[in-house]
C-alpha cells in the first residue's frame, strides 16, 4: 500500500513582485488600494509589505534592472510565450469604476474588458510588466 502525502493550504499568505522602480510600483499599486503594512518590510531584503483594507498582502522585493522589453513575463498580447507565473488576479467592487480609474491615470488596458464564463476582466501590467487581471 502507498501511502499519499498532501499539503493541507489554508490561503495564499502573500505574493512576491521583483520591482525595478520602488517608487513607481508604490505608486502604481496604492491605485489599487495598497498601502505598506511598516510590520512587513525588510530592508535587508529590499521587501516592502503591501496590505488593502480587506487583508491581501504584497511583496514589492526592489532588486530587478530595468527591462522594458517585458520579455520576463508574456500573457496572450506577445508573440514568444515562456513558462513561469504569467499573472496575479484580483476581484475589484466595480471593474468599470476601475477602468475609469486607470484610463484617468493613464494606465493602459492591454486586454479587455472581455466576458469570460464567471466574469467580466481586464488585464493591466505595473511599472516592470507584470501582469494584473482584474475583474
């Protein structure tokens, strides 16, 4: 008989985004409600704690170079596709609030809004080109 080990997940606790531009990611994700929790930043390891109002946390670890080419992270709006995390999704109030938000601050729609089976979404990258599917 084998035996099957499994790992019981209770929720994602954060996630992890490399930032070349500390300031400009700050920006950028205080538009979608993030503010830094000042319990979660470590300079040591160049990690600044995000955290919204209804608990989600971020990481915004500051050691990338600048690489406007966003050939580290491709969705469906590029041509050449590689393996790895391709985005992060979070579900928004109201998605057209959002999107007069972001056409007022001049932060371009790549994609959307489409329907899809279980919502309406839209796809946004930050500062690095990191992808955010918001819906």
């Amino acid at each position: 008989m084998t035996s099957q080990l499994s790992t019981e997940i209770k929720l994602v606790d954060h996630v992890g985004i490399r930032v070349s531009n500390l300031s400009a990611a700050l920006n950028f994700y205080r538009l979608l409600g993030f503010k830094i929790d000042k319990d979660e930043c470590y300079p040591k390891y160049h990690s600044t704690g995000l955290i919204n109002k209804q608990g989600v946390r971020l990481n915004l670890i500051n050691t990338a170079q600048p690489n406007k080419s966003y050939q580290f992270n491709i969705l469906f709006d590029e041509d050449k596709l590689f393996p790895g995390l391709t985005h992060i999704a979070f579900v928004v109030c109201n998605l057209q609030d959002q999107i007069q938000l972001f056409k007022q601050q001049g932060i371009t729609i790549t994609e959307g809004p489409i329907g899809l089976k279980r919502r309406e979404a839209i796809f946004i990258r930050d500062p690095d080109g990191n992808v955010k599917w918001l819906h």
